[in-house]
C-alpha cells in the first residue's frame, strides 16, 4: 500500500524557494559575482531574477549571506547609487579584488561566477 504523500502548503513551498536561491548565494566565491537570474537559474527557478530581489531585500539584518555578490543584468549593480546599501555593495566588492568597468559596473567576463 502507497503511503499517502505530503502536500506541501504555498508558504512551505516558499520557503523552500527562498533557501536554495540563499544556498546558491551562498556558493558564490569571493571575487565573483552573479546576476539575479543567473542565481534563479542555478537554484532551479529559472525565470525567477525578481523572486531573488525580494528574498535579498527580505534578508535579516546581520543575516551573514554573501548579498553584495548579486548583481543586475549585464553586471550593474541594481540599487540606487544615491544610497548607502550600493556603496556598501561597491566596497565589499573591492574588498574581495573586483574590480568595476565604470560605475557599478562589473565585467561579467573577468568576475562572473561559473559554477562546475
């Protein structure tokens, strides 16, 4: 006899959404960097870049993950340059040895992340 499958309810399933989009961040090296939907891609979420927005923007204070190396499409950096959270991104990156092609701008080619 089958035994009777779990379902899992939308906020599970949610949250098993928001932890391999954190995971994949997680595995993004120092000294490089991905972009939003290359992130949704790899946690097998294609299509999904903005649910990677928000899982970042929902991130607790202090939270540890490795944020700053998320980048927009084409390697900009998608925050306001006005605001504090794009320096702070700006700073951590260089920290790391990336280097920008202009302003908040990453060269995907030289710092783009290529998982195995």
């Amino acid at each position: 006899m089958n035994k009777p499958r779990r379902i899992l309810g939308a906020s599970s399933q949610r949250d098993l959404k928001v932890e391999r989009i954190r995971a994949t961040i997680d595995s993004v090296p120092a000294g490089q960097v991905a972009t939003y939907g290359q992130i949704a891609s790899e946690a097998g979420l294609p299509g999904r870049a903005r649910m990677v927005g928000r899982v970042l923007r929902e991130l607790p204070a202090g939270s540890g993950l490795a944020w700053h190396r998320v980048m927009g499409a084409g390697g900009k950096i998608a925050l306001d340059p006005e605001g504090q959270a794009w320096k702070l991104q700006v700073t951590q990156l260089k920290a790391e040895g990336v280097e920008f092609k202009g302003p908040g701008r990453v060269d995907l080619k030289r710092f783009g992340w290529r998982p195995d």
